[in-house]
C-alpha cells in the first residue's frame, strides 16, 4: 500500500498519509453506511475518529492503519450516534471511548440489532425493501457486541496524543442529535462526522438545519487545510462552503413550497437539484424537507424511519 499526502492522493480506498503523524481511511463512494475514519499519532499515541459499521469493515480499516503506524490507540472519538461511525467500537480493546453526552444517550436506542431487524424484514417490504438492500446490503450486522462510550462531554474536551492536542467540538444537534467534531491544530486538520458529506447528499435526521450551517461556518473558522468528511474525499474549506449552500438551498425552497401548502414528500419532489445533482444519494432530499416541515411547524410530517426510508425509496424509484 502507498501513502500520498492530500490534495494529490485522490480519493483512493484505504490509508491517506497527510504526514506529520496524522491519517484518514477512505471507503468511496462515501454512500450509505461508507464512511472515512481518521486517526491522530504522535509520541506512539493514538487517537482514532470512527470506526465503522460492522466488524469486516472495521477490522479492514484497523488493518490497514497498523500498516501505517505503529502507534496505540488509546482513545477512540465517536463523531455521533449513527451505526456507520461506532459500530466497530469493540474491535479497539483497552481503548477510551469518548462521545457527546447526546450521542452516548442516543447510541444506546440506535443499536445493531435494529438495522439486522429491518434487513430481515426487507425481503417483504417491496420497494422499499428493495432500496435497504441497496443502502445496505453490503454489511453485516451480526455478531455486533455494542461498545457505547466510556466519557462523555458537552460543548468542548480536549484530549492530549502525545505532544498533540485534539479539540473535541460539539456542533450538533445538526445531521443528529449529537454531532461533534475533531480539530488538530498540530496538523491543521479537521475530521468532521457527519457534518460533511462531499460528492453526496447530505441528510438532516435532526436538525435544526440551522445549527448545520453554524457548524460549517466553525468548521470554516478554523485553521485547516485537511477536512476530512464523514462521507466523501478529502476536502478544503471550499468543500465546507459547498455543503453550508446545499444546505441553505433546501431550506429556502422547502419554505416557499410549505407557505404554498404543498405537502413534504410533493415539495421533495419538486425542488430542482441544479448544482447538486451529480451528489450522489440525492433521494435524501425527501429526509431533508420532512426535517424541515417539522422545524417550519407541521407536527403532521412524519419523522419515523420506516417513513422516510419509503419516501426516499420512491425518490430514488422515480431517477433510476
């Protein structure tokens, strides 16, 4: 395996080198459930941001960063409560788990058995359950022992990794409830969860949409040249910019269908994607104006997932 240093290595599957210590593992295309890692060394310390979701996936990743380091990880940082970014937490023995207080809450009702649960149950659900194949057919979900965190913080914590210092920031709530993000200033990196999602459409579980922007506009303050995304290639600040847009975008298109009484999974259907429409997953965008018709105040949108995954599957029926 090579190591190539950002912006040259591309969005290559595997280990990126940024130098200096610090590492990301990308999983392309960045679609449902491929989410990147990244891991912080210094002085033989370890600090790793996500694992993944199952446990072959998981134990690829751990691989393939022993072959670039031999540095122990201590600490593990979970970005937020999603499977896709914790899952695999077990597999890093002897290793602190750290999350917000609202994701560590969360992750204790987002457990892996539900995911086996609705994969069991797809084979009887048609069109739907032809659209949870194809978001997540490829893992398996069985033999999970869940590691929910050990520490839990809100608004800021700070960790040391040898002569490192890594700044935990809580953002969220914004794509979930729990949403925080890592910053080294050593190797002006940021690892940013979910609150990026580059080449692909971003999806507001949580909201309020609000707190999103807020958040790009942190990630944006920083003194960063290396953002690594929860989904996607590395990017700069103007990855950031691109997905604090989308964002704003969807907002005001939804409002103005919401003022003219369309209902959410209508207005979904109707907003043009214009400059996102090579994103890939855009049926989110169903997800996204159902978060936001309940922030505008229709109580009457629906918010559970059985929902919502039906009205992405027709989404994404509709531009096959």
């Amino acid at each position: 395996m090579s190591f190539q240093s950002f912006p040259q290595a591309g969005y290559q599957a595997g280990v990126s080198d940024f130098g200096n210590g610090c590492f990301a593992y990308l999983q392309p295309d960045g679609g449902w459930g491929l989410s990147n890692a990244g891991l912080v060394t210094s002085e033989g310390e370890a600090l790793l941001i996500d694992t993944l979701f199952d446990l072959p996936h998981t134990r690829a990743m751990l691989d393939g960063f022993a072959r670039a380091t031999e540095a122990r990880i201590g600490t593990v940082f979970n970005t937020h409560q999603n499977g896709d970014h914790w899952f695999g937490n077990a597999l890093v023995e002897g290793a602190e788990v750290v999350a917000t207080e609202r994701a560590a809450d969360a992750m204790q009702h987002e457990l892996p058995e539900r995911l086996a649960g609705f994969m069991a149950a797809a084979p009887g659900l048609g069109l739907t359950g032809e659209y949870l194949v194809h978001c997540f057919g490829r893992y398996d979900f069985t033999g999970i022992r869940p590691k929910l965190p050990d520490t839990t913080f809100s608004g800021r914590m700070s960790k040391q990794v040898g002569a490192k210092r890594v700044d935990l920031i809580e953002v969220g709530p914004a794509h979930t409830g729990g949403d925080a993000i890592a910053y080294v200033d050593a190797d002006r990196a940021v690892f940013t969860g979910d609150i990026l999602f580059v080449d692909g459409t971003p999806i507001v579980w949580a909201g309020p949409i609000g707190n999103w922007i807020t958040a790009c506009e942190t990630i944006e303050g920083l003194e960063a040249d290396t953002i690594v995304p929860g989904h996607g290639p590395v990017t700069d600040k103007r990855g950031v910019a691109r997905v604090r847009e989308y964002l704003a975008y969807i907002r005001d298109e939804a409002r103005k269908r919401y003022d003219a009484g369309l209902g959410a999974l209508e207005a979904a259907r109707s907003i043009a994607l214009d400059d996102y429409a090579g994103w890939g997953d855009a049926e989110r965008i169903a997800v996204n104006v159902a978060t936001l018709y309940r922030e505008f105040g229709d109580s009457n949108t629906p918010s559970d997932a059985a929902t919502l995954f039906g009205w992405m599957a027709q989404l994404w029926q509709d531009r096959r």
